[in-house]
C-alpha cells in the first residue's frame, strides 16, 4: 500500500476557511486514489492554518498528474467558500507542490496541476494535454472580451462586480475597508465632520476656508500644497514630481500658434539670456494641452462649460527651478487669447495656471492614470486569464501582478466613468470624458509605455530634480534584470519563445484586442526571441506596478486642494487681461459639495489597505523548484536596495518624493 501525505493550507484573508466536508482524488501515471475526504479530529479548515492528511491507495500511483478537490455541505448550512492556498503532497517519489491560492464553492470540481511550470509544448502525458487544453476552453468561456466603444481597448464582459467570478474579485477585507472609507467620506453620519459641506452648493467665500476640507484628512504634501500653490517654482515642480510627473516636454522650437516673444519674456530669463539662446540650451520646456482643443463638455446650469486647450512655456533657471513665463489658452492666438505672464495681475496669472493644471488633471486622471495603467492592465491580465494554463511560467509570474485588478476596473466603468459616474461632475462630464479616453488611446505607443523610451522622446534625460525619471529608471532596470533572469531560465532559446502557443495567444489577444490590432502602436503581434519577450514583460509589470503607484498614491496629496488641479471649472477662462479679481477665481473653483466629492474620491484612491501586497513580495507560493526562488529573492534584494538609497536621497529633499519607494508601491493595480 502507497501513503500519500497531503499538507493543506488555508489562505490566511477574512473568511477563508470552511466548514463543508473537502474530498481530494490523487490522480497519477499509474491510476487515481479513491475520493477521500480530509477529515480529522478537531477543526480541519481554518483560516491561516495548514492541517496535514493521508491517502492511502492500494498501489502506486506513479508520477502524480493531478489533484481533484471537491467541497460539499455541512449539516444544513449555507454555502461557505473556501480559499485554497496551496497544497504539498508527499509522495514516495518526492515531494510535489499543488498551488491553488482561489475560492472553491460547492459543486465545483477543481483540478490542480502539481510541479514545475510547464509551458504547453512540454507535457507530453495525454491525459495533462486533453486537461490543459479543456481548462484553457472553459477559461475563454469565464473570462470573455467586450467592445463598448470602436476606439477604445476592449475589456472584461462582466457588467457588475457580483458576476465576477471569485479568483478575481476583492477580499472580504478589501471590500469591507473601501466601503468604511467611503462611509467616512460621504454618509450623513459624517456630514458633521464637513460642517455640513456635503451635497453643499454654496461658493467658496474666502480662499483660506477650502482648509476645512482637511478637517477629515490632510497629509504633510496636501498641507504644502495649500501653502504654496501659488508659487511658480512648486506650479513648475509639479511638472516633474507632481501627481502627473508625464506632461511636459523639452521644447525645442516654439509652436507657430505660441507666438511667445522675447520680449515678454526676458524679465523672467536670467540676466543676459534671450529664448532663442535659451530653447538652443535646452532650458526650456512646453506643456501643451492640445488634446482638450474643442473637446466636448457638459451643460452647468443653462450653460456650457469650457475647457481651454491651453499651453505653458517653463524656462529651467539657473538655480535649477522650473519656471512658468507664459501660458495662452487657447490654441489659437488671438486677441481674445492674450499670453498671460508671471507679471500679469495676480489673478490673471493665477488662473491662467489654474485652467492649465485643470486641464492637466483631467488628462492625468482619464488618460494616464485610468487608461495608461487601468485598462492597460485589463488588457494584459483579460488576455493572459484566457490563454495561460495556470501552469504556465508565464501565469505563475504574472498573476501575481493582476490581482484584484479587474474587481477595481469594473468598479470603476460605473462609479468613475459611467453615465452617473463622479468624472461626470467633471467640466468634460461623460461624453467628453470618453472623447478624452478616445483621443488619449490614439496616442498611447509602445514607447510611450516603456519609460526609458518615453523620457528620451521628451528630451528629459537630464533635467535635474526629476525623481520621477531617476526613482523610475532605477526601477525599470530592476524589474527588466528580474525578468531577463527568468526569461532565461523558463526560455533557454528563442525557439522555445516562437513555439510557446499560449504566449503567442497572449499577445496576439493583447495586440487585437488592447490595441484594436493598430500596427503604428508598435506593440508586437508576436515573440520571436527572448529579448523582444524581456522588453515587454518589463513594460507589463512596470506599468502595473511603479507607474501606477507614480500616478495613483500622490492624487489626495496634490489634487485634494482643489485649485492645484480641479476636475471642474465653472467659468470661462479670461479673454482680456485686467478683467479678474480673486473673487473670479472663488466662482471659477468647483462649490464646496463639488469640492468635497472630488476630495473623497482622491482620498478613496490614494488610501492604503491593509491587504495591499508590496512590490516583489510574492506571498503565494507557486513556483516550485529552486531556481524561480532564488530570482524573485534576488529581485526583493535590488528594490530593498532602492528603498534605502530613496530614503537616504529624500531625507535631504523639502518635499520628499516617496512614490516610488519599493515599500510604497502594491504589486498590482487594486485601486
Ligand atoms: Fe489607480
């Protein structure tokens, strides 16, 4: 008689374990054992607990192929899933390694697959060939694409987060904290705490009173930012190290609808510099907003909002600060379009920056962030759910980077960018929000996703103070040398990259579906060779990991001020220099609900949860054998590195720049 030992271990989340009756069928080479159920004395399924079992069958099984699991009811109780972590069988060949790591409900017959990963092409047992090959129709079945919108990705069918199926959607803990925070935003039991600014649709009377809205929440940036949101160096700051560190670019000839003259600017060039001289030195930079021009937005009262598609020249001066010298509204110079200076009235300056940054924030949140790192990853985990057997290397690897993703995405289609979603209070409401994410896809590239390439196509490789760039490079390397390390290991030549079947599909779904097979994106079709699969990978993960953290964890920070960044402006911008007072720019602001409801949002967002995995920790254990082990540790070594060094760097810097600190950057996108 052959004894087969079972170690099963139960996630460690809210609710994991179970009480139901749990059967396990061994299933090898040689024959399967009976369907036996795991049961000893005492409490065999409890949260964060490993409990160890036998299977006896008459004979041997051989090499061990795969490991059924089945839940039935308890008594009368209702139905109580089960998260599976993982489960390590010893067998009289050796010890084998079933990772699981999802929720198992009644009725469902779950099969694992033990071992090393596989790619397709390497199992050769018929049995493994029909298994993996059924389990990748029913996940086509479970995971389907859908087109909302010709000009935009596709994305995950499900409409609601309740049909999710249960591997992808939240924990019970995750779940539980995001709807505190809300509560603690928004219900009436907290309308207190806002001095009954909620729902509020007076006017800001003073400046100073936006303050209140910290009366619930504030951090040592949001306070800055209230401090110095006038100052041109932090307006320039904010370029590099902002919440939106991607909007600038070196500026090597003025745009012919920019009619900026040396004249107007000299008094803000350093003694003896002219632009000429100054563009040829590489100290001068544009923010161009022309995406917004006559970009479609929403009715306020009896009348249309305005978004201007404005544009701002920054001069880097010699103390190394970047400086604001002229910013024109409007695309097209004209006379009711005046060039705005630093040496403008004080409210004409100040809300020629604040339409500017408006706009900056409109597009930092639908495009960069939402649409750059949201649906980006929706693309690469949709795809790589439909096409990799949870055996794959490839699944191993980048699950991990995926999860809780799609819960968040299709959170937020209804709650961010649906018809009633909050970016419909925006000045773009919903309609031009989805032209916003229309035009902002038309130019997304594969450069453009990859930041080495993107910081040399803006010509900022050696603007100094731009942590971002050097946090973010740093970063890069790390991930691409991770990664060029397990490419090498699970893809010895670039043969095995050409006849990898599930990689080919994967990226042919993330090429057709991600971007609607548009060649000029650059993004490949298929793999080749290694290098090309390196490349990619690297841009997959640093886009879900470090951008998103980049563009994500600083929005309370910088945007809970409201004029640093509104998502909505109720006036026009200015046509005529000299015609604004302050009391302008408090009827421009968002009112104080509109305010409130655009701070909770950021709060939402840049919120840490206590389930939150960090970059490279890799909690679940899935790959089996050594050498995957002792890569993933080296990876945490480098960005353990890099926390120091970043730390070290930001202990000498007046606003610390901390968003890519490995410790404050999850391992996938989860809110
Ligand atoms: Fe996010």
């Amino acid at each position: 008689m052959a004894e087969y030992k079972l170690a099963v271990t139960t996630g460690s989340m809210k609710y994991a374990g179970t009480m139901d009756h749990i059967y396990a069928t061994l299933i090898g080479t040689e024959g399967q054992s009976e369907r036996t159920e795991l049961d000893k004395i005492g409490f065999d399924f409890l949260t964060d607990s490993t409990r160890t079992y036998t299977i006896k069958p008459k004979s041997s099984l051989g090499n061990l192929l795969l490991l059924q699991l089945e839940k039935d009811p308890f008594l009368f109780l209702p139905e109580n899933q089960w998260f599976c972590s993982k489960i390590v069988v010893t067998a009289p060949e050796g010890e084998l390694l079933f990772p699981c790591y999802r929720w198992i409900s009644r009725g469902e017959l779950v099969e694992l697959r033990g071992g090393k990963a596989k790619k397709s092409f390497e199992d050769v047992h018929p049995m493994l060939i029909e298994h993996r090959e059924k389990d990748i129709m029913t996940r086509k079945n479970l995971y389907k694409w859908e087109i909302t919108d010709e000009k935009i990705p596709h994305h995950l069918h499900y409409k609601h987060v309740s049909e999710l199926p249960a591997e992808v959607q939240f924990s019970m803990t995750r779940e539980d904290e995001i709807e505190y925070t809300k509560k603690n935003g928004v219900s009436p039991g907290i309308e207190l705490k806002f001095k009954g600014m909620v729902g509020s649709t007076e006017q800001w009377e003073k400046i100073e009173d936006m303050n209140d809205i910290f009366c619930f929440q504030k951090t040592t940036i949001s306070e800055y930012v209230a401090e110095h949101w006038k100052d041109d160096d932090f307006f320039g700051y904010q370029f590099l190290n902002g919440t939106n560190p991607t909007g600038i670019k070196k500026c090597s000839k003025l745009p012919s609808n920019f009619p900026v003259t040396d004249e107007m600017v000299k008094p803000f060039l350093a003694a003896g510099c002219s632009l000429k001289k100054e563009i040829k030195k590489g100290n001068i930079f544009i923010c161009d907003n022309k995406i917004m021009d006559k970009i479609p937005t929403r009715m306020y009262g009896e009348e249309p909002l305005q978004m201007p598609a404005s544009m701002c020249l920054l001069y880097l001066n010699p103390e190394n600060k970047l400086m604001p010298i002229a910013i024109q509204l409007n695309q097209q110079p004209s006379e009711q379009n005046p060039i705005f200076l630093p040496s403008d009235s004080e409210p004409d300056w100040l809300l020629a920056k604040i339409f500017v940054k408006s706009a900056h924030a409109l597009e930092f949140e639908s495009v960069d962030h939402l649409l750059g790192t949201h649906f980006m990853a929706e693309i690469f985990t949709v795809a790589a759910l439909r096409n990799f057997h949870p055996v794959h290397p490839l699944y191993k690897l980048l699950i991990p980077h995926f999860e809780y993703t799609l819960h968040i995405n299709t959170l937020s289609r209804i709650n961010l960018f649906g018809p009633e979603g909050i970016l419909n209070n925006s000045t773009l409401g919903y309609e031009g929000t989805k032209e916003l994410v229309r035009r902002g896809f038309a130019q997304i590239t594969y450069s453009s996703l990859c930041l080495p390439d993107n910081i040399a196509a803006r010509g900022l490789e050696s603007i100094p103070n731009y942590y971002y760039r050097d946090d973010g490079l740093k970063l890069w390397n790390i991930i691409n040398s991770y990664m060029n390390k397990m490419m090498e290991h699970f893809y010895p030549s670039d043969a095995d990259v050409s006849k990898d079947a599930e990689l080919q599909g994967w990226i042919q779904e993330v090429f057709t579906h991600g971007f609607l097979g548009n060649k000029h994106s650059g993004i490949p079709s298929d793999f080749t060779n290694v290098k090309d699969l390196v490349k990619f990978l690297t841009m997959v993960i640093f886009t879900v990991t470090a951008q998103h953290a980049a563009l994500n964890n600083g929005q309370f920070d910088y945007l809970a001020w409201v004029l640093n960044g509104s998502l909505l402006l109720r006036k026009p911008p200015p046509t005529t220099k000299g015609q604004s007072i302050l009391e302008t720019i408090l009827e421009t602001a968002p009112n104080i609900g509109e305010t409130v409801k655009f701070a909770t949002l950021f709060l939402i967002l840049s919120e840490k949860y206590s389930d939150m995995v960090l970059l490279g920790a890799y909690p679940d254990e899935r790959f089996d054998g050594p050498e995957p082990k002792q890569i993933i540790q080296e990876f945490q070594a480098e960005l353990s590195c890099l926390s120091e060094a970043i730390q070290t760097r930001n202990a000498e810097l007046e606003i610390p720049y901390t968003y890519l600190n490995p410790t404050q950057i999850e391992n996938s996108i989860t809110i």
